[in-house]
C-alpha cells in the first residue's frame, strides 16, 4: 500500500499547499502497531480491522483481490477449491493428478501473520500447520518472480500485481476462481470470491487535517493512482 | 635441479590461482552484465537529476542520491575518528591479553554479526524514539556507523599489529613519544588497512537495507534537513523491485547508478591515497 | 572510548532482551526446541530448523568464499600483471558495495531458475550458499590483500635469493605470516554470513525444516525476523527478538571458539 499512499500524499500536498505528507513502510502490523502506539497518525493496513482491534477506526480507500497463479506454459485451466486445498496440505504432489505434465508442484506460500495469507487461509478453511509448503515467500513481487522462475509452481498473490506483469510477458497466468476469472474487473464488481480491502486506519474517527486527507484518498481525484497501482477504486 | 615435487605444486598453485581469479570475475561479469543490459536505457541525466514520479516507475532519483549521500556521510564521519581511535588504543595501549582488550575485541567481533534488522529495530528503539531524532537521515546514519564500526575497527587494528615490532622498538630507542610514533612511524604504515577499513565501511554502509527501513525511512522527498526522513538508494532498489508492480527497469537503473557511484568513489580513494604517498615518498 | 564501542554491545544486547522478555517469561527457552514446529501464529515456536539452517548456509558459504577469497588476494598481488591485479582488486572493491537487494534480486532471477530445472524447487540452500559467498567474497579478500601487502618484502627478498619458487614462497611465507589478518578477514566473513538477512530471504525459500540436501529450502534466523517481523504481534513479536538473541549467541560462540585459536603475539614477529 505504500507506494500507492505515496502518490496519494505527493497529489494531496500539492493540491493543499502547506501540508506535509510522510509514508513510512513496514507492514499491516506496523501500521495497526504504529497508530495504536501514536507514532503514527494514520496507519495502512491491506485487510479489514479484526474484532480485537475496535478500539481504531478504519477507512477503506481500495479493494484488492488474491488470485492463483501459475506458470504460463502449464496447460491447467483452472483449479477447484478442493484440489487447491489438496494441493496445498500435499495430498496432491504432481501435476498430473489433476490433468496436467508429469512433474511434481512446488508450492508456494506466503509468510506467517500477513494478511494475504489470512485471507486465503480463511477462504480455503485450512489452517498454517496444515500447509507443505515448498517456497515462503514475503512480498508479491517475490511470489510472482519465484513462479516465473519454475515451470511447476504455484502460488497466490494481488491480481492487479499478477494482471499486470502477465501483460508485461512474464510467464505466469491466473487462474479463475469457482469459475468466476480472476481480473481487476471481476474484484470491482465484487463477483470475485476472494477479495480485501486497503483500509487507513485511525486511533479515533479523524479529524481536522487527518480527516480532509482520508477523505481525499477515498475520493475520485485519485482513482487514476489507485488504478495505476493495480487496485481497484472504491465505487462512488 | 630442483626438486620434482616443486613443479607439481608451482603449476598447481598457478591453475588454482587462476581458477580462483576468474570464479571471482564471472559472477561480478554477470551481475553487472545484467544491470547493464537492463537497465542501460533508463539512464539519462533526467534520471540523475529528477525527482521520482508514479511511485519511482517513472522520473529519477536524485533526492535518494542526496539521501543517500547525507546518511553514508554521517555514518563515515562518525565511524572513521571513533574507528581509528578505537583501533589504535587497542592495538598500541592494551596488551593483546589483557582483560580490556580482550573484551572489547569480542564484544566488536559480536555486533559485526549482529543481523542488519536487529540493528535496524534498535536504531529504531534508540535514536529514533529514545533521543527523539524520528525518522531522519541522521538516525540512519547513526545507526549505519554502529554497524560499520566493528569492521573498520578490527580491520584497522589488524593492520596496525602486522607493522613490526621492531618499528616500534627502534622509534622508542630514538626517544620518540608514543603519540609521535604512532602519528609518523604507525600510521602511514598501516595506510593499506586504513584504506580497507574505509572501503569495507563504506560498501557495507550504500549496501544497507534492512537497518534503514526502520530509521530513515521511506520518504522520498529532497531532504531540506538532517532531521528529514529519506530514502536511501537500497531501499528504492528494494521498493521497486518488490513492492510496486513495474518497477523493474527503473530498479535495474538505479542499481546500475549505485554500482557507478562505488565505482567513481573507489577510484577517487585509490587517487587520494596514490598521492598521499607520493607526497610523503613512501613506497606503494 | 573503546569502552563506548564495547557498551555500544550492550546496548543492542540490552535492548533485544528487553523485548524478547514477553517470549522469555510466556513461553520459555526450553519451548523453543520442544515445540511440534514453528507456528508462531498458533503458539508453536519450535526454531531448531532455523538454527540448522543458518549454519548450514553460513559455514558453506566459508567454505566456498575463504579460499577464494584468499587465493584472489594472491593472484592480485602475485601472479596478475600489475594493471590487471589493480582492476581486479577494484573489481572486489565494488563488489563489496553491492546492496544486499540486488543480490538477492538477481539470484532469484538468474540462478533460481536453473536450480530449479534442475532439481525443484529451486530456491534452496545451494542458493543460498552461492549468493552468501559472492556477497562475503570481498571482506575476505580485500583483508587478505592488505595482510599480505604487509608481509616485509624483505622476507619475500630474502626467500626468492635462497632459491625458493613462487608457490613455496606463497605457501610456506606469506600465507603463515599473514595468519592472522587472513583469519580475522574469513572471520568477519563468517560474522557477515550468519547476520545476512535480504539476499538470504529471497533465495533460500523460507521453509522452516533442518535441510536433508543442497536442494533443500531452508529458513534463517535472520530471514525469519525479516519475513515475519512486520506483521507480528505480542509473542511473535517477542518471539522474534529471542530468536535474534539466540543468533547473537550463536556469534559469541563462534567468536570466542576463534579467539581461542588465535595467535598469541600481539605484534607480527620481529624480523
């Protein structure tokens, strides 16, 4: 979310003179922890507040989708939810079990506490300790390099990410989901299963300048960034 | 006649040298090979001088060049006297057993050990919220001199106890004091490792990721002051590579700079030092 | 002032304690070995895979990197021509430079995929042993140049006028003599190697298990921290730090393993 913050805070100041936006990175926790400790004024977090954290205010400002990936030259056309959750707890080892080469799949998944993997965690009701995992990835960008990079492998990631470099031509492919294709269009119009929101979260509901600034990233002056970052603008 | 065991070792001595040198050369001919092939033609002196737009995908980089220049600043301005200080009292006013110094080697042998996010997280802890400096170039140069200091220290003080003892012995027969010995006698002497120190210390500082997340930041704005939070080049690297969708090429660009910048800094040592020896005849 | 640098250590040490004291107090050391595995999300917090692994890929990498290293620092000062042993020596010096990010960018672009055609998954420990080396080469080798520029050339003098070749006097001379600067260089090699945390997140694969081959992912303790820290609360969080402690025991141990073979005389042998 940062570098799409960034962007939001470079237009902010420069259609507010005299205001001074800084992004710091470091993570969803880090943004929850930061605010709550009051380091920072408004915290980003890539999932939606949990229970436990209602004593902060969110403001969602994009949504996102996670989508499947795997290597381009891998004839699969899709994937049911059973055979991704077999695939993931290792049941399933080779891609010919479910119609594909013979050749065992390495798999990928991302690391502990991140929200990405919550999410598919959830949605796919498995729990981290059922999960054999072959490669652990960190950020997006690694995931969608690692897949690439193998022939076999498959993974999860953001599907504007995923959309975009299998435009540029690298080598992967997303694979739809319950049959509904995983696209930025199919997030917008929320058919798509597996989505999230980007929130801004504060300690109390903003204020003053804090508030102006929210309401500016939620607003359609800054839809094109949110759209050149491959997310997905909140409708009006 | 010599031996004929002698041959086997001569010849074998020079292929494993050989081999050695060009297992070296290959990887770097690559990496920079790499670079170079991708991200030549987003080099311009636009990108040099710029600012980054769209998230870094588009514009230049010369605020993080003047981050990162301020941030290696700090730290070598910091590292470099409290480094050669450090390494000549232990070399030349402790004894090698000695209970102090024996503590403070290990302890310096420890921290250049310690992870870049362990220094990243205390950095944080310390300069940044505990002097309240916040995110700022100066907490990560701070910071970048703690994690250099280990190295440019023992580096030094190595090179300062490979001088021979009789250097010392004769310098104290012609009733030098120990200051001036070490001034005259010591230090132009150890210039070879005072020069490693430096270029060891300064690698490691541009190379530096990890400790700077966390301490001067993410911002990358022109720094109007010390206290401003930058962003350094490994992280922008960093950034574009793995955070924002499309910044490849202007990740390879950037990379291609930084490897420039080391390049012309390395020269520009070499130089200095070449007339610093000229300057006082000394044999190079 | 030498003090400072040296308190300088127990500041760090201090602070790592102070925030790895939840993790000490909650779940105790013993836990971190006993545990079924590391799910820190779900109160498992087992790291002995890590701990394996984090050796694994230090000590290979030393392994690999010490001898080139110093057998590069020979070549430059005695079997290249002057012009070449120069760019080569810059060459390293750059090297030494290079962001952490960029190794471990290329090497999962560009050496990842050939491991993995040909012995899956590709990101492994064999990666990671071959980035840990390219990256710690320069410390190794720089040091050792400028211990072996410091040999007296009288004593290589005097050895070619007794008849001694090349390699003899390489092997029975410079290398002795400069023992000590060539030990401290693979030393603060290896230091670097065990705190490496970037390059090692994006080659190794991140799978936290003892590694059974070359071929096998594995998962630092430094990685961990990297991978895991942003997003970590409470225990995790604490759990984390003492797993950065545990690493730093790790160092002291090997360190005080090294001063123990250390040379004796405090200054190089009187001529």
């Amino acid at each position: 979310m940062a570098p799409l913050l960034l962007e939001i805070g470079k237009r902010f100041e420069a259609d507010h003179p005299g205001t001074r936006i800084d992004v710091q990175t470091g993570g969803s926790s880090r943004g929850i922890a930061d605010t709550n400790k009051g380091l920072a004024d408004i915290g980003m977090a890539s999932r939606a507040l949990t229970p436990r954290e209602n004593n902060l205010h969110g403001s969602v400002v994009a949504q996102d989708g996670i989508g499947i990936i795997i290597h381009k030259s891998n004839p699969i056309r899709e994937l049911g939810i059973d055979q991704i959750q077999d695939i993931y707890t290792g049941r399933i080892t080779n891609w010919q079990e479910v119609g594909g080469p013979t050749a065992p799949i390495t798999v990928v998944n991302k690391a502990q506490g991140r929200s990405t993997l919550e999410l598919f965690l959830q949605f796919f009701q498995l729990s981290t300790r059922d999960i054999h995992a072959h490669v652990v990835i960190g950020d997006n960008e690694q995931g969608i390099k690692t897949v690439a990079g193998n022939p076999h492998a498959i993974g999860y990631v953001s599907i504007g990410t995923a959309q975009f470099n299998a435009v540029q031509g690298l080598p992967i492919r997303l694979l739809p989901l319950q049959n509904i294709p995983a696209s930025l269009e199919t997030v917008r119009t929320g058919i798509f299963p597996l989505s999230r929101p980007l929130t801004l979260v504060t300690k109390s509901p903003p204020t003053g300048l804090t508030k102006t600034f929210i309401q500016f990233a939620q607003s359609s002056h800054v839809h094109d960034l949110i759209l050149s970052q491959y997310f997905v603008p909140l409708q009006d | 006649m010599l031996p004929p065991n002698n041959t086997i070792r001569e010849t074998g001595t020079t292929v494993l040298v050989w081999a050695a040198a060009a297992l070296v050369t290959m990887p770097f001919l690559w990496l920079t090979g790499d670079l170079l092939w991708h991200g030549w033609h987003h080099i311009s002196l636009n990108f040099v001088f710029s600012d980054p737009q769209d998230a870094g995908r588009e514009g230049g980089i010369a605020p993080l060049l003047v981050s990162t220049g301020l941030i290696v600043g700090i730290c070598m301005i910091v590292a470099l006297p409290i480094g050669l200080g450090t390494a000549v009292l232990l070399s030349e006013y402790t004894h090698r057993e000695q209970e102090n110094g024996r503590w403070i080697r290990t302890s310096l042998d420890v921290l250049a050990g310690v992870p870049s996010i362990i220094f990243g997280l205390f950095g944080n802890a310390f300069f940044c919220q505990a002097l309240g400096l916040g995110f700022s170039l100066l907490s990560g140069g701070l910071t970048l001199a703690c994690m250099v200091l280990p190295l440019m220290i023992r580096t030094v003080e190595e090179s300062f106890r490979a001088i021979a003892l009789d250097q010392r012995l004769s310098a104290m027969a012609l009733g030098m004091s120990r200051r001036t010995m070490i001034l005259h006698i010591l230090l132009p002497a150890a210039i070879p490792g005072l020069l490693v120190g430096c270029i060891l210390g300064l690698g490691r500082a541009m190379a530096e990721t990890a400790a700077l997340i966390f301490t001067s930041g993410y911002v990358d704005r022109m720094p109007t002051s010390l206290m401003d939070s930058g962003r350094a080049l490994s992280i922008h690297i960093y950034d574009l590579a793995m955070n924002v969708a499309g910044g490849n090429p202007n990740a390879y660009a950037t990379a291609l700079v930084l490897v420039g910048l080391l390049f012309i800094i390395n020269l520009s040592a070499s130089w200095i030092a070449e007339q610093w020896a000229a300057f006082h005849q000394l044999p190079t | 002032m030498a003090w400072g640098a040296a308190s300088l250590l127990l500041f760090i040490i201090g602070f790592v304690v102070l925030e790895s004291w939840p993790a000490l107090s909650h779940i105790g050391l013993w836990r971190l070995f006993l545990d079924a595995g590391w799910f820190p999300t779900e109160q498992s917090y087992q790291l002995t895979p890590m701990v394996t692994g984090t050796m694994f890929a230090a000590i290979g990498s030393i392994f690999l990197a010490a001898p080139l290293g110093i057998l590069s620092a020979v070549f430059c000062h005695f079997y290249a021509p002057p012009i070449l042993g120069l760019w080569f020596r810059r060459m390293v010096e750059i090297l030494a430079g290079i962001p952490s990010v960029v190794f471990g960018f290329w090497g999962l672009v560009v050496l990842v995929p050939p491991i993995a055609a040909w012995h899956p998954p590709g990101p492994s420990l064999l990666a990671g042993i071959l980035i840990l080396t390219l990256m710690i080469l320069p410390t190794i080798m720089l040091i050792a140049h400028s211990s072996i520029s410091q040999v007296p050339t009288s004593y290589i003098q005097s050895a070619t006028a007794l008849g001694l070749s090349r390699s003899a006097v390489i092997w029975r001379i410079i290398l002795p003599v400069s023992r000590r600067g060539l030990l401290t260089g693979t030393f603060l090699g290896l230091a670097r190697a065990l705190g490496e945390t970037m390059a090692i997140l994006m080659v190794c694969g991140n799978v936290v298990q003892h590694p059974s081959h070359l071929f096998d992912p594995i998962r630092t303790l430094t990685a961990n921290i990297a991978l895991e820290m942003a997003y970590a609360v409470d225990h995790h969080r604490s759990a984390l730090f003492l797993s950065g402690l545990i690493l730093m025991m790790l160092v002291m141990a090997v360190v005080i393993l090294a001063e123990a073979f250390h040379q004796k005389t405090p200054y190089a042998a009187a001529k």
